[in-house]
C-alpha cells in the first residue's frame, strides 16, 4: 500500500484490509501508550503506512523491539531508536516528525546534555559522532553528563558535521557555561567575560598576549574585578558585536561597584569571625587551606586584617567557607578540599 495512507477510491479486500486493520488497531492501542510509544505508532501507520510486521522485515528491527517500542513496555535501547529513525529518515518522513521523536527520547534540546544525545541519535551512535569529531567515545561520555565542559569548537564541529543548526546548540551552551562559573561563585560579569573567552578559543594565558597584565591576570584569577578601562580592550576582541560589548561593561561595572563599595577589610573581618567561630588558629586554617611560604599563618592574618589577597593563599577556598557557613557540627576540615579559583578552562 503506499506510504501516508490508501489513495485508491475502491474497497480494500484481502491482505490490504487485513493491514488496514491492523494499522488501526496499533492506532487505537497506541492512544493509552506513553508519548513516544504514540509517536513511534503514528510516524507507521501515518507515516510510513505499514503494520509492524512489514516494518521489522525492512528496517532489520526485530519485531519484538518494535512490540515492547510502541506498548511502551520499556523505554527503547538507542540502538532500536537509532535504526528507526534512519530507516523512516530515508523512506522520507519530514524531518518535523523525526524531530518530535528526538524531542521525546532524548529531552528538548534545552541543556548540553540533550543536545548531545541528540547529535549521538543524528550520528546514529555515541561512537561514530566521536569518531566522526575527531575524539574518543570515552570523552564524550564524559561531555555528555557534564564531567567536563564541552569546548566550542568540539559542539561546532559535531553541529557541521551533522548538518545541524549551530545557532540554537550555541545558545545552549552559552547559559551552561555562564551557568558552571556561576556555580562557582563567579561575579555574573566575570561569567560572562570567561564565557566569552572560551567561545573566542582562547586559554587564560592567551589572556595575557591580549594586552592584559600578569597582576591584572592574577587579580582576576582571585575573582576580584579590575576597571573597566584595564579589561575593554580584551573584551572587546571577545565580543561579536557592540551588544556583546555593551552588556558585558554594564555587568561588569555594576559588580565592580558592588565589590568596591563591600570593600576588602570586610571580607578579611568576616573571615576572622568564621575562624573564631570554629575555634581554630590561623596555623590550623592555613594548614586546611594548604597556604604556602615559611609563615603561611602570617598570611592569613594579612588577609583578615588588610582583606588582601595572596598568591600563596587559596582566596576560592576562603571564599566558599563564607559563601556556605558550616552547619552546626560540620567539621572544616570538610573544606580543605576547595581548589583555588581561576579562570581556567572548566577543570576545576
């Protein structure tokens, strides 16, 4: 019969009724089945326009894949999904209709997450997109569920290769990354600045052959804000387009306000009274924090009294004790784990 339904105006008999029937009844079945169970029904008997059986004998399916697929039995392994969705892409179901399927197993394409498992499924496997982007099955496991950062160019690569719009992928990857370094007890404008440095391809260090200074650098990597006029020039090699530009300076000189009018004695004041509170020397605490030099508690009391930085302190540790107080009973040492903030690649 052909595909999308009878065309001949004449009364079906014989094994075209038979099917008829049959694709019907899956239809009717399929009405209390899960959402993508329906859709796997509908894109074949609407779609395709053929009963279970014909379809596992084309597609190479086993017929008890497709049965547990469309009574929703179980959620379909990749594999299963994969095939079919490849074999009703070239019997020419639109690209809509596949899509919605994606949408179903896979997630909207609204976290990194999905949007991999969406190029795995365009790809026809996790294995062949790696091989296909030039990296090993392994890592993007590891991109997939967020134990590494995705760098841009890698989602670019997947996204032409696949013929795929970047544009939305890159939205998406965007807020993940602002999102990481938020998480981190990032300002939002310097989310944003290292945002923008990692689409651009550059490492901290490009920073540095951008015109930007090793103690400008070394502050920065302290989560402390420079003046705007010090970082305009990097940003503005960053920035696509003067929007970019104009929403990063507003950020980032509404943070640096906010941390200049905060000040640096207050930050040292409270870290003195969360030490007290715990009941611990400096020694202890630069022991926790594994501060370095030959009187590493001096350090600490320069910090408490003067609220300035060293880089032989570890300020993202000191940082994350503030942001978070201790519940009560909870031992710092529990911190000692903290890793010195930068303004790295995503490894933390």
């Amino acid at each position: 019969m052909p595909r999308g339904g009878v065309q001949k105006s004449e009364p079906l008999t014989g094994h075209a009724l038979r099917n008829a029937n049959l694709r019907q009844r899956s239809l009717k079945r399929s009405k209390s089945a899960p959402p993508l169970a329906r859709k796997a029904v509908e894109v074949r008997v609407s779609d395709l326009g053929m009963t279970r059986i014909e379809l596992a004998r084309q597609s190479g399916i086993s017929r008890g894949a497709l049965r547990d697929l469309e009574l929703g039995i179980h959620t379909p392994t990749r594999n299963t999904l994969e095939r079919f969705i490849e074999f009703s892409d070239e019997a020419g179901v639109s690209e809509e209709r596949l899509d919605e399927l994606r949408d179903l197993y896979a997630g909207p394409a609204d976290s990194m997450e999905n949007v991999i498992a969406r190029l795995e499924l365009k790809a026809g496997s996790s294995p062949r997109l790696a091989r296909r982007v030039g990296v090993s099955a392994a890592t993007l496991w590891e991109y997939r569920r967020g134990n590494f950062p995705v760098p841009h160019a890698i989602l670019q690569k997947m996204c032409e290769t696949l013929k795929v719009d970047f544009g939305r992928a890159e939205e998406v990857w965007e807020d993940s990354e602002r999102s990481r370094f938020l998480e981190r007890g990032f300002p939002a404008s310097l989310a944003e600045f290292c945002m923008l440095r990692l689409r651009a391809g550059h490492a901290e260090s490009d920073l540095l052959e951008l015109g930007l200074g090793t103690a400008q650098l070394r502050r920065l990597c302290y989560l402390e804000l420079l003046p705007w006029a010090r970082i305009a020039g990097v940003a503005r090699t960053m920035c696509r387009n003067d929007a970019e530009l104009r929403n990063l300076r507003e950020l980032w000189q509404e943070d640096y306000r906010r941390q200049k009018g905060e000040g640096l004695h207050a930050f040292g004041l409270r870290l003195k009274k969360l030490r007290e509170q715990q009941g611990i020397t400096r020694r202890e605490m630069s022991d926790l924090f594994l501060v370095g030099g030959k009187k590493p508690a001096r350090i600490i009391k320069h910090i408490e009294e003067d609220g300035h930085y060293s880089q032989q302190a570890f300020p993202a540790g000191l940082i994350a004790l503030l942001a978070d107080p201790l519940a009560p009973g909870e031992e710092l040492a529990s911190k000692s784990t903290q890793s010195p903030s930068n303004i790295d690649n995503g490894h933390s």
